[in-house]
C-alpha cells in the first residue's frame, strides 16, 4: 500500500549518519526488510548503539514525514481501498512498526481514516512476524475466522505469518523488494504485480470460496 523500502533506507541511514556511523548498503537494507527495526538495526549497522539510534530515530522520522518522503500512498492505492469499502469490505492494517510509526496513519485527517477501521502494530499486539499468533488480537477484537481474511504484504516473513494462522496471504511484488520465487509457495495464495490488482484477485478468492 505504501511505497516505503526506499524512504526507509534513507530514514535510517540519516540516523546513523547523525550518529557519526556509515551508512548501510541497500542490499543489507533489502536482506532484512520486513523485520522489526531494531531487531534488524543491528544487523544493518553492526556495533550499533542500539539506546541511542532508538532516542535519535522519532525526530528524523517526524522530519520525513512533514517533507513528505515517507509513506506516500499512490492514488490509485488509494483507489482501490475505496473499492474495497463501497463493496462492503473491512481492511484492517497490521504492521511490525512501532506505535509512534504508525501514530501519523492514524489521525483523523490522514487519507487512511475514512478507509482503514483499524490498525495493528506494536503497540497492540504481543507477538510479531513472523509469529502467526500476531493475527491473535486481531482475529479476537474483529470476531473474523482466518478463512475470511485475506493478507497483502511483501516479505516472506508476512506469507509465513498469515499462512500459519491459517489466512490467505497475497504476495505484493509493486514495491520490488522482494521477487516471488523469495516467498515459500506453501503460503502464497496470489500474487500481484501492483496494489491495484487486488481488487480483482480478492473478488475471484471470494467467488472461489462460495463455489458449492
């Protein structure tokens, strides 16, 4: 939904910088994308100061936001969650950020709040992917059975996440991160090129789950 690897990397790599550390390469930065920040940040930047990249991190990431270099949603993202309200559909958010990153997606005037009903993240949630138990609150707060979901993401811990606790999971390759042959094929139900191509791919498992 949101075209973040690259903003991230930049975001992060700020960070380190200020910190008087090099800057990671892309391809770490890609190896690990999908993980907790820091749990990946020591991996990125080895011998890092863990306490300080976490006291550094909140003002440059609020700085990317109002210049406006992170989490921009294309309009025809946008387009196709309109799609999925009209029909009548719920979308929820679940991400492994931080409650403060997420924070600004949902405020009353983000272009989010007429279109997600919840999010979960950090904040609200024990576990983490991959660990298929982070669906745990979700599942118990909306009452959805995991055979009504259907989950996008765009990293193999996501498939195995959604896969585990037994939710359909879409594979997103729009941001090009990730390659589909990177995903276990026991847990891809679909994949799609774009975002937009959701709507028609969630309208088919649909149909295909009300077949007699």
């Amino acid at each position: 939904m949101c075209l973040t690897e690259a903003a991230s990397f930049d975001l992060e790599n700020e960070v380190l910088v200020r910190m008087g550390r090099r800057p990671m390469s892309r391809a770490v930065h890609l190896s690990t994308w999908g993980e907790v920040l820091l749990d990946a940040m020591p991996h990125r930047s080895p011998g890092l100061d863990l306490h300080r990249f976490a006291e550094l991190f909140p003002a440059v990431h609020r700085e990317y936001l109002t210049a406006g270099r992170l989490d921009v949603i294309p309009p025809e993202n946008l387009e196709a969650l309109d799609t999925f309200v009209s029909q009548g559909r719920t979308v929820l958010l679940l991400t492994s950020r931080a409650e403060a990153e997420v924070q600004h997606m949902l405020a009353p005037d983000h272009v989010l709040a007429r279109r997600v009903s919840a999010a979960y993240h950090q904040g609200n949630t024990r576990f983490r992917k991959p660990d298929p138990r982070v669906f745990d609150e979700l599942l118990t707060e909306t009452g959805f059975a995991p055979g009504e979901c259907v989950y996008v993401g765009d990293s193999p811990g996501d498939a195995v996440a959604a896969g585990g606790a037994g939710i359909r999971f879409v594979a997103c390759l729009q941001s090009g991160v990730r390659r589909l042959d990177e995903f276990d094929p026991r847990y891809i139900t679909a994949s799609v090129d774009a975002f937009p191509d959701l709507v028609s791919v969630v309208a088919r498992l649909e149909k295909a789950t009300c077949a007699p």
